[in-house]
C-alpha cells in the first residue's frame, strides 16, 4: 500500500560500518541515535549489525521500543520531572542539566534499585539545553549534588551544536568543553568517563577536535551518509537509505493559477502562484500531514511539487507518459525521514 517508505537496510548497516571506522581512528565511540526513524526495531537492528554499542533518543516512547536490545540505552532529550520513573525503567544514561531534576531521578532509581549515569549538558553557545560554559559555579554545583545522590553517578559532560543556532564545532568550544572537563576532574577527584563532543556537525572536524573528546551522538551521518556542517557526503557511505513512493490519484490538465478571489488556504496562509498556462496537474495519496514540501525531492526532474493539502500533494508533471496509479518516488533529506517515518499513515518496507 502507498504511500511508504523503502528502507534498505543494508546500506544503513555498510554507512554504519563506514562511520565508526572513521571514529574509530581517532579514539571517539559512537551512540546511535534512533530518532529519526521512531525506535523503529529493523533499522536499529542494522545499526546495532554494523557495530553500534549504544543506542540513544530523545522520546520514552521509542526507548520502550528498543528494550529488546541489550546496548546501553541513552535519553538524548533533558527529562521532565513527570517521567523519571520510565527514565530510569528504559534508559541506563541521560543528559541533564537541572538539580532538581536529579532529585527525582534518584527517587525513582531508588525506589527500582538501579543505578543510573547522568551526563552534564554544558551550553558551548548554541543556546539550547545545558549550563552556560562560563557559570562554574552552577556547573560546580550540579556535580556536587549528582555526587550527593546515592543512585546517580556522574558519568560525563556532553554539549550540543548546530542543532539551534547552528553554532558549529571549533578546536576552540571543544577545547573549553575539555577544559571544563579537567575542571571538574580536579575540584572532585572523580574520573570523567565520558566528554561527549556533539552531533554530526561535528564528524567534519574530527582532525580537530581535542584528544580527550572520546564519544558522538550520529543519527543523520548513519542514516544519510552525510555531515551536518556542510551537508557533505562522507566517503563510503550511502545518501539513499530511505526513498518514498506515493502514488498518482488524479491527472489532469487544469490552469496553472487558481480561478476566483484568493483567500487563506487550509494553512491559513495567502498562497501565490506562477502563471503557466495549462499544465500537467497531478494529485498524489499523501499530504502535509506526513511530509514537509521543502524535504522531499522527485527522483524525476521533470516532475515539480506545486503545493499541498492536508491529505493532497500537487505536482506538475511535465512528462506526458505518466498515469493515474503510477508510483513517484521521492528523496528525502532528515527531516522528511522523521516525519515519514514517524506517520502511521505512511507504511514502511525493508529490504
């Protein structure tokens, strides 16, 4: 049934491989990110088959998915108070920022005798979660009370970048990032397990990032074969893992402007149009309740996406051996991989 999504898993196996490999060189392990594709249990299969040890996301509902798998389970997102209990049930690892969060944390380890390892979130500069690099104090202040903690251990530091403010990864906020890291190590006398230096973005500057940087969190460089700073393609990886198909349900030829006064659309938005002439007008099976128009690209350039409904994707179709009941197939970028493959009206097909 249409619309779906093919996803090859051997190619997210393979750029698995491909990425840890070039991880591997410079001494950084790899958490693999699975939101993207919903906790989805066949694609983290293919990336636990091409070596991932430890699976993370930012949703309880997808770590309830992964429980099968014995890899250390890590939640990307900072926990609301309201869920520590599941935090603790279905992940090992977290990323935090707040103390009193902590306290709840450690109420619910308690009261399941599990031992949970917390990761401080410091800001670098992106402006999204973590304690601001310069605030010692606060930073001093939340390893004190995670070491106060009887079911809590302090793991490491992570940041995040280019996710916001699209603040990339430099030798310098790597550096700062280690340089807290010794901080800490000095003012407790702990060892710091792990100092998480980012996301994808930071896969373009592996050669300079600081020795002590020793883990990553991938999702689209596995999924998509790419880094996220430039959008560069990574040697040996595959860009095509994931590939939409919807099919045509109407093909006409109609005016390329709409007839009548125009007002807001369903979006609430005044839509403008280019005047064409008749043109090839097609309608496929799917909407922007499952994609966005801007993530999605025809594997046909004479195929261009006019607009879309709720339900309706609008095309011009330039060539004329087209029928109604043939499938279009789609390139999707990250975005449009999380949107299609967290939409139950979207089905999915391995192979």
């Amino acid at each position: 049934m249409y619309p779906r999504v093919k996803i090859n898993l051997s190619k997210i196996k393979h750029n698995t491989q491909s990425i840890l490999e070039l991880c591997k060189k410079h001494k950084i392990s790899v958490t693999g990110v699975t939101k993207a594709f919903g906790g989805d249990n066949s694609v983290a299969k293919s990336m636990i088959e091409g070596g991932i040890n430890h699976l993370a996301d930012s949703r309880i509902q997808n770590l309830k998915k992964l429980q099968n798998f014995e890899q250390e389970k890590m939640l990307l997102r900072l926990p609301m108070q309201s869920e520590a209990e599941d935090v603790i049930k279905y992940s090992n690892i977290s990323l935090n920022s707040e103390i009193q969060t902590l306290k709840y944390l450690n109420s619910a380890a308690k009261k399941l005798n599990k031992r949970h390892k917390i990761i401080l979130m410091i800001d670098l500069g992106d402006l999204r979660e973590g304690i601001m690099f310069d605030n010692k104090k606060v930073i001093l202040d939340f390893v004190q009370a995670v070491l106060n903690l009887d079911f809590l251990h302090f793991e490491g530091i992570g940041t995040n970048l280019a996710c916001f403010g699209g603040v990339l990864a430099s030798k310098r906020n790597m550096s700062q990032l280690v340089d807290i890291a010794k901080y800490i190590t000095q003012e407790f006398d702990i060892e710091i397990n792990t100092i998480s230096g980012s996301n994808s973005a930071s896969l373009h500057f592996l050669d300079i990032l600081p020795k002590e940087i020793n883990n990553l969190r991938l999702g689209e460089s596995i999924l998509l074969g790419r880094e996220t700073a430039y959008g560069n393609q990574i040697v040996n990886t595959y860009h095509d893992s994931f590939i939409l198909e919807a099919e045509i349900i109407e093909l006409f030829k109609k005016p390329s402007v709409p007839i009548g006064t125009i007002s807001m659309n369903a979006f609430g938005e005044i839509p403008e149009f280019e005047d064409k002439g008749i043109i090839h007008h097609s309608l496929l099976g799917i909407g922007k309740q499952d994609i966005n128009l801007d993530s999605i690209i025809p594997f046909d350039d004479k195929l261009h996406i006019i607009g879309a409904s709720s339900d309706h994707l609008i095309m011009e179709i330039k060539n004329p051996f087209y029928k109604v009941g043939d499938i279009i197939q789609f390139k999707l970028n990250y975005e449009s991989i999380l949107r299609t493959m967290t939409s139950d009206y979207i089905n999915k097909e391995y192979y």
